[in-house]
C-alpha cells in the first residue's frame, strides 16, 4: 500500500479558536472563511454563542457579529485546553460571573500558568483547574515573563491586556505559535513585537477590536500525518494544499527535512498575516535524530507522530525537553511508548521524553485513550505493517479532523 495524491486538509485549528473569540470581542461584523469546525472549535463556537454572540453559519464561511459586553453564563469547553485558556484572559476584565468547565480529561489539565499572572493583573479567577469561576473585574498591565514557551499562557495575558490599565508586556524567552500576535492588529489592536536582550517583546495597549474578514489556512498539524506516511510508506508522494507555513507550526516538517526527508514546497503566498503554500512529501531513507530545546515548541502537538517515524529510520533518535507532553489530552509520553510498544516500536520513556530506535512493526490492539492525536499516528501506524492493528477509540481523531479516517483510505493505493 502506498500513499498518493494531493489533499487539503481541515483548516487551522489554532487560528480558527482565534478568530472566534476575537470575533466575538470585535465591534461589528467578523467573516471567518474556511473555518475548522472539529469538536474543538464547536466548542469555542458554542461557548461565543452562549456569552450572546449572533453567529451564522454559511457554507465554508461562518459570520460572527459581535457583542460589548458578554453576558453571565455557565461555559462549556469540551475537551479544548485552548478555548479554556484563552477564555480566562478574555473574559476576567469583562462585567459578569462565568464558570468554566470541561470534559473529564479538560478538568485534570493545569490552568495555574494561566490563572497566576492573570490574578497578578488583579482577576477574580477562582480554581487553578476546571471548574473555574471568573468574576470580572478591572484589570492593572502587568510586565510578564515566560516561565516557558506557551501560546495559550501568552495569549491570555495578551487578551486580557486589551482591557487593562496600561500597557501590558509579555516577555518570552523562545518563541511559541505566535498567531494571536499576527492576528490581533487585523482586528485593530495596538500591538508591537521587538527584541530585548536576547527575549521577544510584545507590548499590547488598550485596544477595542473591529470585525474583519479572516481566511484560515490548513492546519500543519493535521497535514503532518500526511507527510509521516508518505515519507515512511514506499512509494508514495503525497501534496498537502494551502498549508499555513507559519515556522512557529512546522518545526515536524523542518525534522523530516532534516532527518532527510524528500520535501518540496511551492506555490508560497500571504493570506491575510500567514505564510501559505503547498507541501509535497515522497518516501524517503530517514536517518534518526534529536529533537531537544527551541525545537520543542514548534513540533509539541507532532511530537507522538515524530516517535513513529523515529522508529522508521536508520538510527536512533532522541526527544527531550519535552515534559508539557504530559500534561496534554494524555500523558502523551507514557501512551505513545505503552501503545507503539504493542506494535513492536523499540521505544524508551524518560522524564521529559523518549528514545526510538529503529523497528520493525508488527499489527497488535492498541489503544488511543481518547486523544485525536494518538488516535491518527495509530492509524498512520497500521500502514507501516501488513499485519492487522486493531485501534480502541478511533473517533477520537474527529476532534480535530473529522473525515481524517476517509482522507486517508482516498490517497491510498495498492502496490502492484
């Protein structure tokens, strides 16, 4: 079986979240082209709704027309790390009582990163995991840095500076996906980014947002699972189209092309604040690698697809530095060892990471524990073996990419 064809995968998940809440904070009349409405983002979309904001759906284009003042409510984030969160930034200096909740696995994720330079702002925020309850309140600028690199952490800050005395900066020490920073100036805010002292500086000002129109690339993160087969199943060559190609997202595909990966990309472009373009991938001899430090932040959601394809080179490879895998939908470093041991993977968890070495994988029952992410490197996973890999929970992948299964039998093809 190889892999071939071209696809465009669901869009972005990360700016699809942003340009909903941005859009119910914005004056006016918000367009969303292309949104990504896995369970994730429906959860942000019906959390807007239920804080008042009017949102129409249309086909591929949702309309978001926005509100001044959210109203009371009891909101509901599903299993969305990232719609709880920026939530709590957004929501602390607004009048009202919120209570935010969320699915079993949301409410044993820590918010303290969050919740601890929010309360240092002066939010009401009461609880440092799910349930949270929020009274809003005035909020003071605050002059924040990073204690690690984290978009969710950043953003919150950044958002609730919008509404805040003063100017508010958010120092960080690596960078992190930086869209809430590209996207925020399309919104109207006042916003500048300089380097100081060997750190990124974002300052934010007082800012009210205005509705604008917001085109949403495909996300990197679901195209990777289309780069690891094509790359590791012989005889493949498969396209990814319209791809955000934003570096703060594509730290797995520059390891691929490090670990020797045959990558093209073409047909690059703009839209809106975001590089774009079309990445084509083609079986390939990997050879193994490190994945440690800076690399880390750009690559963390593909980092269990990365021990998958680790397994698949000549030598061994190293992740490290990686410890936030733990506190994800799973503890990603202990699952992705237990479940690709089951299929023969010479895996080795450590600490803050793994060690891979090369393997010959066999079909066995695995399981993805809930997690979309687990649950489309399994998948990817079963094409590497003839034998048969029985997956337990393989819906969760609709968390994210809902016909990912479909996708990925279209572009299959049989060896002659």
């Amino acid at each position: 079986m190889s892999l071939n064809g071209s696809i465009r995968v669901p869009s972005d998940k990360s700016i699809t979240h942003r340009a909903l809440l941005f859009g119910m904070m914005a004056n006016g009349t918000t367009h969303v082209r292309n949104p990504l409405l896995g369970a994730d983002c429906r959860s942000t979309l019906e959390v807007i709704r239920s804080l008042g904001a009017d949102v129409t759906e249309l086909q591929d284009e949702l309309v978001i027309k926005g509100i001044e003042s959210p109203r009371s409510a009891r909101l509901d984030c599903g299993n969305s790390g990232t719609t709880m969160r920026l939530l709590i930034g957004v929501l602390s200096s607004y009048n009202g009582s919120f209570e935010l909740v969320g699915d079993e696995s949301l409410s044993r994720r820590p918010m303290r990163r969050v919740t601890e330079p929010l309360r240092n702002m002066g939010a009401h925020v009461t609880g440092d995991m799910a349930p949270l309850v929020i009274e809003g309140t005035t909020l003071r600028s605050i002059d924040y840095t990073l204690p690690v690199a984290s978009a969710q952490v950043k953003s919150a800050v950044l958002l609730a500076g919008l509404h805040a005395a003063g100017t508010t900066v958010v120092r960080e020490p690596m960078l992190s996906r930086d869209h809430t920073e590209r996207m925020l100036p399309l919104f109207g805010a006042k916003l500048s980014i300089v380097n100081e002292e060997g750190l990124r500086v974002i300052r934010v000002e007082p800012s009210s947002l205005t509705g604008c129109t917001v085109d949403v690339p495909a996300d990197p993160s679901s195209a990777a699972f289309f780069w690891a087969g094509a790359a590791m199943v012989a005889d493949s060559s498969v396209m990814t189209k319209d791809v955000c190609l934003n570096e703060t997202r594509i730290g797995f595909l520059r390891t691929l092309e490090r670990m020797g990966a045959n990558v093209v990309i073409s047909n690059e472009r703009l839209v809106g604040e975001e590089r774009v373009g079309d990445v084509t991938v083609t079986t390939s001899e990997l050879t193994g690698t490190v994945v440690e430090k800076d690399l880390i932040p750009s690559q963390i959601d593909e980092l269990p697809l990365f021990a998958l394809v680790a397994s698949q080179a000549n030598s061994p490879s190293i992740v490290k530095d990686a410890a936030e895998l733990r506190v994800k939908e799973t503890d990603r470093i202990d699952v992705v060892v237990s479940e690709l041991r089951k299929l023969g993977v010479d895996i080795v968890g450590t600490e803050d990471g793994f060690i891979v070495n090369p393997s010959r994988l066999h079909g066995g029952d695995v399981s993805t524990y809930g997690d979309h992410r687990l649950s489309m490197m399994l998948q990817i996973a079963s094409l590497v073996t003839d034998e048969a890999v029985h997956i337990e929970g393989i819906e969760a992948s609709d968390v994210s990419y809902p016909r990912f299964r479909e996708d990925l039998q279209r572009v299959q093809r049989k060896i002659e």
